[in-house]
C-alpha cells in the first residue's frame, strides 16, 4: 500500500503547526485539568461525578493527539544504532504482554534469523511495533465474539531487509478501512486519534524502509515491517 506524497506533506505540514501551538494549548489543559480535580469533591455532592470523568478523559485525548502531532513533527532524521532484530521483538513482546493479558489475548514470537540486526532508532521503531500491537489488541476486543485473542509476531531475513511481521486474529478491515489506514486522522475509534499509523508509516519511511498491510474481515490483520538489513562488516 502506497501513501502519496501529497498525504505526507500534509501530515509534516500539520506536525509543524502543531509543533508551534502545542505548548500554549498544553498549557490551560492542565490548568483545566487541575480545577477539575479540585471540583470533584462538589461534582460528587451532586452526584456528577461522571462529569469529572469524561472531562478529564476528553482532556487526555485532547494531550494525546498534541502528544503524537509533536512526535511526528520531530526532525526526521532517526538517531540510529545498531540492534539485533530479536532484542526488538522480544522487547516489544516485554512491553505488551501485560497489557495483553489484561485484555485476554496470547502474545507469540519466533524469530527465524536470530543473527540479523538493522540501524534504527530504537526510541522511534518501537512507537511503531507498539502501536501496531495495540491496534491487533483493538481489533480482537471489537471483534466482540467468543474467539480467543492471538497475536503473533516473527522475524526473518527477505533480501536485503529484516522483515517482522505481527498477526491478529481480530476483527480486520474492509476495503475502505485498508485504504485509508495511514492517512492522519483517519479512524474508526470512539476513542482514536487516526494518527498511529500515519505516524509509524513517516517513521519507517524515514529508515529507508516500508509497511504492508494484509486483511481479511472477521479473520484477522498482518502489518509487514521492512527495514534494511545491516551489512555484515558494519
Ligand atoms: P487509531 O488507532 O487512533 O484509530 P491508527 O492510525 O493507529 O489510529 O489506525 C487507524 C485505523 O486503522 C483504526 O481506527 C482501525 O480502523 C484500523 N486498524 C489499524 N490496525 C488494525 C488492525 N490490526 N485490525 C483492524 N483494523 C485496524
């Protein structure tokens, strides 16, 4: 799947603006955020104490997309080093795993080229795999049905590049969702941003790498993760 040009100007056009206006909008958020909290004692006297809730959960939404939007507004050149592709997975399987159980799902990994590394910037490629993660998380908890949950990611050499693939068997898109998926703001979340994928799709871009995307509804999803392999003698 290919991302136009025109999207991703957009996307880097809108990183700036937000990049420069973020900071006096951050800042009444938490001053709101801060009197709410003190009102929760009078909102709970009259019974309205849901009130504070979807204030407070409206305004975290509100930080989340200022937070993304500065993220994908950064320099894009990626501070790289080097780094074995299986220390990512399993890292990325580390920082997932407890969410996962939470949720009912079962995270596996294999990794078939233990031996492969990649230049990334490990800060920026794991915002990417942890992303794609909590999306499978999202899709097998909207498939709403009885299955059991399964995530599977794997690592291994095609070519010149590492590829690491990650499964789910949740609810999958339709050919409209498929098209759209990495154009920012695109999303079909009560609670999403739509920026996830437009931002993880930048980033790899930016390594010199590239996203696929395979789907089926009601079976499930699998991102395809390209980045170019490190050479041995480097
Ligand atoms: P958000 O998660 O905030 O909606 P993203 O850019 O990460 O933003 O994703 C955009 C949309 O792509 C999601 O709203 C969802 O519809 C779809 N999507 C992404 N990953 C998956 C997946 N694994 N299974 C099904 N749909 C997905």
């Amino acid at each position: 799947i290919e991302q136009t040009a025109f999207q991703n100007d957009k996307l880097a056009m809108l990183g700036k603006i937000a990049a420069a206006i973020a900071h006096e909008i951050r800042n009444p958020l938490t001053s709101i955020r801060g009197f709410i909290q003190l009102l929760k004692p009078y909102l709970e006297s009259i019974g309205k104490l849901e009130y504070a809730r979807i204030i407070l959960s409206e305004i975290d939404r509100a930080n989340d997309i200022i937070y993304e939007f500065l993220n994908s507004s950064k320099p894009s050149a990626p501070m790289k080093q080097k780094l074995s592709v299986a220390s990512l997975v399993k890292e990325t399987i580390l920082l997932t795993e407890s969410e996962a159980h939470m949720k009912g799902c079962e995270l596996q990994y294999e990794i078939y080229d233990s031996e492969i590394a990649v230049a990334i910037d490990v800060k920026q490629i794991k915002q990417v795999l942890l992303n794609i993660v909590k999306n499978a998380m999202d899709a097998i908890l909207e498939a709403g049905d009885q299955r059991k949950g399964l995530i599977e990611m794997s690592a291994r050499r095609e070519g010149r590049f590492a590829v690491i693939r990650i499964r789910d068997n949740g609810k999958g898109m339709d050919r409209t969702t498929l098209n759209r998926l990495f154009d920012p703001f695109f999303t079909t979340k009560e609670e999403g941003t739509g920026l996830g994928l437009s931002v993880s799709y930048r980033i790899i871009r930016n390594h010199g790498g590239m996203i696929q995307v395979d789907s089926q509804v009601n079976e499930g999803t699998e991102f395809m993760i390209y980045l170019p392999l490190v050479a041995d003698k480097e």
